[in-house]
C-alpha cells in the first residue's frame, strides 16, 4: 500500500469532501498520509485530522512563508503541538527565495529555530526548499539537521544536488513534477538517487500528476507518479509501491511498532 507522506487535506480546498476521501484512502489503495502543516493555524488543523483519522498522521511547521510566526510564542505553541502522539514531523520548514514572502533573516531564523525544535523533540524534519538549494544546505549543515533526519519534499534541484543531501541522511520527496513533460531534471534526479532513499508524495492539493496536471490532487493520484518511478527505475511497480512505503516508516521513525 502507498504511504503519502506530504499532504494538506486541512487545505480550504478539500471542504466540500474532506471526509469522504479520508474514509476512502484505503479503498484507493493508500495506507497512510502525513498533513503537513504550513503555519500555526495548519499545524492545529493537521492535528485535529490526525486525531479524528487512524490512517492520518501529522507535521506541525511554520513555512517560509510565514517564517514572522516564528517568535517565541509560535515555537513554544508548536512544541506543544509537536508532543501529540500522531506527530511524526516537523515541517514544513526552511526558505522559499521564489516568492520571497518573508526577509531572507526572518526565514532563515525561523528555519534553524524549528531545526532546534526537531532536535530537541528527535523528530525529523519535512524541508521545503525554492530557488534556495546552497543557503539551505549551508544552514542544514550549520544546525546539524543530519541528526534529524528527513525529507527535502518536493525536491527542485539537480542530481549533483540530491546526492549532497543524501550524504547528509536526507530522503528525497518525489511526486507529480515526476510526470510532467518538463520534468527532465527531475527524472534525472529520480535515476540518480537510490531507491532506498526515495519517498513518494502528493503535496495536495497542489501538484497534480499526468495526466490530471491543473486539477485538485488528492493522494489517489500517487500511483501516476509510482508508475513513472517504475519506469525510470525499471523494476515493477510493487517494488516502488513496497520500497518507497518501507522508507517512509523508516523516516518518520515508524517502524520500531511494527
Ligand atoms: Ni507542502
């Protein structure tokens, strides 16, 4: 079964259906999604789904984006979040040069204050990225997110790239960008990055794969981009499905309960 470990089912855009697709996760052949939290308001929402939601699990971050929230009161109000029993993360954190929201200081405090949050928790970390790769893993390499561990999600740089996080203990966050015609530096990355270190994710509702690109996606879609890694990868798409399932349990520290 397909484990999605990168999702935003507490998203405005899931309103109308929310239960519906939660209830079905299973029937659609996913075991397990982990809700992503982008900033405080999130990070209580993912929570809440966790809880109402066996096959929920839950990340509580602050975003890029909203890197301002991460004064005293949010790290402290994120602590407390983070010492639910169903949070398996902390994420999503670290810089976005694309949109630029936030200074580059404030982004930058707020992503190595949340790296000392995982730390302190042991948790891993969920990393987002844009437009950023040498600042982030300056500052990765900086705070020693190696002893977190995690995933760099939706991963948007080079092979060359990839292999340096790796050598850091990082997972690579793969999904829809994988299928798309302009994907090329993504297929590389996918080829250049060993199967055990691969996760699968939707990041929905963002990011739909081919062929539903522009729609809302939900985590019934993941099988697109596992189907595309079995190509890339030439092995079958069980052993994607197993692998990428296997690592995801390993990563978010699931695996010592089973
Ligand atoms: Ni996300």
């Amino acid at each position: 079964m397909i484990f999605d470990t990168h999702s935003h089912y507490d998203d405005k855009q899931f309103d109308t259906d929310r239960d519906e697709l939660l209830k079905g996760l299973y029937a659609a052949g996913v075991e397990c999604v982990v809700d992503v939290g982008a900033d405080l308001a999130s990070s209580e929402r993912a929570v809440a789904l966790s809880e109402k939601y066996e096959n929920v699990l839950a990340a509580v971050g602050i975003h890029p984006d909203s890197a301002f929230e991460a004064d005293d009161s949010g790290i402290e109000r994120l602590g407390t979040l983070a010492k639910n029993k169903k949070v398996v993360a902390i994420g999503e954190i670290g810089l976005d040069y694309h949109w630029m929201v936030c200074e580059k200081e404030v982004q930058e405090n707020a992503f190595r204050r949340q790296i000392h949050l995982a730390a302190e928790l042991s948790l891993p970390v969920i990393i987002h990225s844009r437009d950023a790769a040498e600042d982030t893993y300056r500052i990765m390499k900086d705070e020693e997110a190696n002893i977190c561990g995690g995933v760099v999600h939706c991963f948007s740089y080079s092979a060359e790239m990839a292999l340096k996080y790796l050598e850091m203990g990082m997972y690579i966050g793969i999904g829809g960008v994988l299928t798309y015609k302009n994907g090329r530096k993504l297929k590389e990355v996918a080829a250049a990055v060993p199967m055990e270190r691969i996760v699968l994710e939707t990041d929905c509702p963002y990011l739909a794969p081919d062929p539903h690109r522009g729609k809302r996606n939900d985590s019934s879609y993941i099988r697109y981009v596992a189907e595309e890694l079995a190509r890339i990868k030439n092995i079958s798409y069980d052993e994607v499905v197993g692998i990428t399932r296997a690592n995801a349990l390993k990563m978010y520290g699931l695996d010592k309960n089973i």
